[in-house]
C-alpha cells in the first residue's frame, strides 16, 4: 500500500501549551483532517456532526443533526467516532429508546416537586439506531428551543396495578444526533434538524475497506498509534478547554449581511425557512466557538469573526439543497442518480419524446429498474423505493407519482418535477437542449449535473 495511505499520516498541530496561554487558532479544515484519521471522505458530514456536537457547550445555540441513510452506509460509525472525541460524561449515548423509556431512565425523582427531571444542559445526545421518528415527535419542543424547562405527562402503573399520571421535566437544550435508516420524515422533524446523509463513493469504501483491515489486524496497537496522534490529542484537549469557557451567547456584528446572502439563496420564502435561517445563524456562532479565546472583545464579549461566517456559509451551501426541500441527501443521490438519467434516456426514444413533451407519460418502476441494473449491474430493491424513497420525494413536490395518460395504464409512472438550478428540464423552453430525438452529450451532462457559471 502507498505511503498516502497511511492514516496517521497526516499534517498535525502541536499541543496546546501547559501555560495558561489559549490554543493558536484553528480551521474547519484542520479540524477536518483530524477526523479524517478514522473518517474517510464526507468533508461536509463529519464537520457539522462535530460542530452538532461542540455546539452542546453553549447556553441555547446547540444544533440538531438527523442522519438518514440505508443500512450499512456508515452513518452511525460516523457519530460515534466523533463522539469518541467528546468527554463521557458530557454524552447521554443509546442504540435507541422508546418514547417513554427515554424520560425515566435518564431522570431523576424531585421529592419537593414530585415530579421527574430530566436534564439536558450542555449535553450531547445521541441516538444512533433510532427505529421510528416517534421519540423525535415527543421531543419536538426540545429541539426547537420552545422553553428552557418543558412539561411532559406520562401514564404508569403503581405498585397496584393503577394507572397513575407521572410528570416529566425536560430542563435544557441539549445537541443531538439522531441516526437512522428509515428516510420517511415527518416535515416538523425535517425542518428542526439539519439532514445528512454519508457520503457512498468507490474512494471512500476503499479507504474504509483499508481502514477497517488496519483496525481488525491489530486492534490494540491501532487504538494506541490513534490515541497518541498530537493533532487528535490537541482537539480533544481544545474540546475540554472549550467546555470549561461555560459560555453563553456569541454575537454576530452584522446580521444584515447573513440575511442578504440567506435571501439571494431563495427566491421564494418558505416558513420553514424561519427555522433555516435559524441554524445557519447557529452554525456560524459554533464556528466561532471554535477559537473563543481569539473572538473575546475588549468587554468580554464573544462575537464571531467574518471568517467564521464564511466558513459557515461555506458548510451551508453544501447541504442547502436537500435542506430546502426536506429529504435526506441519500433521496436526493437517488433521484440525481437514477430517476433523472432514467427519463432523460428514455426521452431520447422518438416514440416517447412526444407523450412525455405533453406530459402524458414519464417512466414506470420496471424502466427504472432496468436502468439500475443496466448501470449498477445489481438489483433496484423496489421495496425500498416504494416505501422509502418514492414517498419522500413525492411529499417534497419533486416528483407526481400517478397514472399516465396514455399506452400500459396498468402502473403508475414517476414524472420528474424537480430539476437543478431550473434549467434542466428537456421539455421546457428554459431547457438549451428541448426537443426529442438524440440528445447531445454535453446537454445530457448538463440535465444531469446541473447548470454551470460561466
């Protein structure tokens, strides 16, 4: 194996010095290349679980991170190798919980109020085989910040067997990480947490596929050689020193600036955007939590540099598509990869390019599915698609699923109404390359991919 694939192999920052003088500052991208020691690839992923994560050391500006993604796509290696990171005691881990389990095993029993507290303050919490999105319904107050202690009624038995009503409290806003492979959300989950899913490309399962056979080879003397890199030793430190800041709020000198940028992302203003803007404003001020002893004014004050708002926006950017429209990238990759391709290749069928021109047909799940094979060489799991994927898309408005207008009725068709950058779509005038008959290459590369600035 090449040097360059070495995992330790990497650029690394020196300790912070055992004087009471602060770390140097520090970039995403250094932080970056830390995680990459044992996170391959998904630049954008693992920077927002672990900025998610840092942001639990604020007073109410924690993010929410839902990762969405089939099995065995490593969304749940991802957070807990970034979790490794982070003090124990500052995590409240589960496989998964019920709705109910969750407020009584982590609360204690307040005699004088009789009632049960469950606090969350400065906490990470994590969830990384979450089954169903039920426990995220009842933690929707939570989530969104609605009040720093929240009420909740649960019904349980005595030692008589009666049902009696038990009050919860919920005291504070914890940062949470909610992985699982179900991709059906409910748009109020949706819209209170930031969607990712992990990255599946050729590189990043070879790099794992090498990574994994370092770690099982030897396992002890890997954790070790992991465990003494100066860079990972320096950001679990800065962590900790971050924590011990106990800061409240970070101020943003110009919030008309952000609000610019956020209106020249969208033409039409959606409510959920209200809760967009909310993380953005959010991300930015963990970005400058990062480097808190160099955002410190003359007053004591915590205000975010112009930096940390662009290395946020930066992040923003990469996820603010499947954002907008409420589906986890993964559903996003899907219909990018194999919906779009599928009707444009069958738009270029003189036969169908005038029924589909008028909109009477798209493509049905059998054409889909012979391109998946004709391209992926594997079988589509069309029980996954119908239950999972379709369902998603359709509620997103990117999709019709419905009945076409003419030749085999018997099965419904996909009808694509979702195209990149709105210029892509073959039978429109915005379209450079409308008509039927032989598409171009350059003009099917431009459906697929989206528009290019010149």
């Amino acid at each position: 194996m090449e040097n360059e694939w070495d995992i330790f192999d990497q650029p690394s920052t020196d300790e912070p010095a055992a004087t009471a003088a602060p770390p140097d500052e520090i970039t995403l991208d250094e932080v970056a290349n830390t995680l990459s020691l044992t996170i391959k690839d998904d630049h954008e992923n693992k920077l927002i679980a672990f900025l998610c994560m840092l942001s639990a050391y604020t007073d109410n500006s924690q993010l929410n991170v839902s990762f969405n993604a089939p099995s065995s796509s490593g969304k749940t290696y991802l957070a807990t190798e970034i979790a490794k990171l982070f003090p124990a005691e500052d995590k409240i881990e589960r496989s998964g919980a019920s709705p109910t389990s969750f407020f009584y095993s982590e609360g204690v029993y307040d005699k004088k109020r009789k009632l049960r507290v469950v606090s969350l303050e400065r906490k990470i919490l994590l969830f990384y085989e979450q089954p169903n999105p039920q426990l995220q319904e009842r933690l929707r107050a939570v989530l969104s910040h609605d009040q720093r202690e929240l009420f909740y009624s649960n019904t349980n038995k005595d030692k008589k067997g009666s049902n009696r009503a038990e009050q919860t409290v919920i005291r504070g806003y914890p940062a949470t990480v909610f992985c699982s492979a179900g991709l059906k959300l409910d748009e109020q989950e949706a819209t209170r947490a930031i969607l990712l899913s992990p990255e599946i490309s050729e590189n990043k399962l070879k790099q794992g596929v090498y990574l994994q056979a370092m770690r099982g080879a030897n396992e002890i003397q890997f954790d070790e050689k992991l465990e003494s890199n100066p860079a990972r030793i320096a950001l679990k430190k800065r962590i900790i020193a971050i924590r011990d800041e106990q800061v409240n709020d970070i101020m943003i000198n110009d919030p008309s600036e952000v609000l610019e940028r956020f209106h020249r992302t969208f033409k039409k203003l959606k409510p959920r955007h209200m809760r967009d803007m909310g993380h953005l404003m959010r991300l930015i001020k963990v970005v400058a939590l990062l480097n808190v002893w160099h955002r410190r004014t003359d007053d004591g004050a915590i205000v975010a540099s112009q930096d940390d708002v662009e290395q946020a926006f930066k992040l923003w950017s990469k996820v603010i598509e499947t954002q907008d429209l409420n589906v986890p990238p993964t559903v996003m990759l899907f219909y990018k990869t194999y919906i779009l391709p599928a009707y444009a290749q069958k738009a270029k069928d003189p036969d169908s390019a005038a029924a589909m021109r008028e909109n009477q047909i798209g493509i049905s799940g059998q054409e889909l599915s012979d391109y998946h094979w004709l391209t992926e060489e594997s079988p589509l799991n069309e029980d996954h698609l119908r239950k999972q994927v379709l369902p998603q898309l359709i509620n997103s408005g990117m999709i019709a699923y419905e009945q076409p207008q003419s030749g085999d009725r018997r099965s419904k068709h996909i009808f694509p109404k979702y195209f990149p950058d709105g210029k892509n779509d073959l039978f429109n005038d915005n379209y450079i390359g409308r008509g039927g008959g032989d598409i171009p290459q350059e003009v099917m590369d431009l459906f697929f991919n989206g528009a290019k600035d010149k």
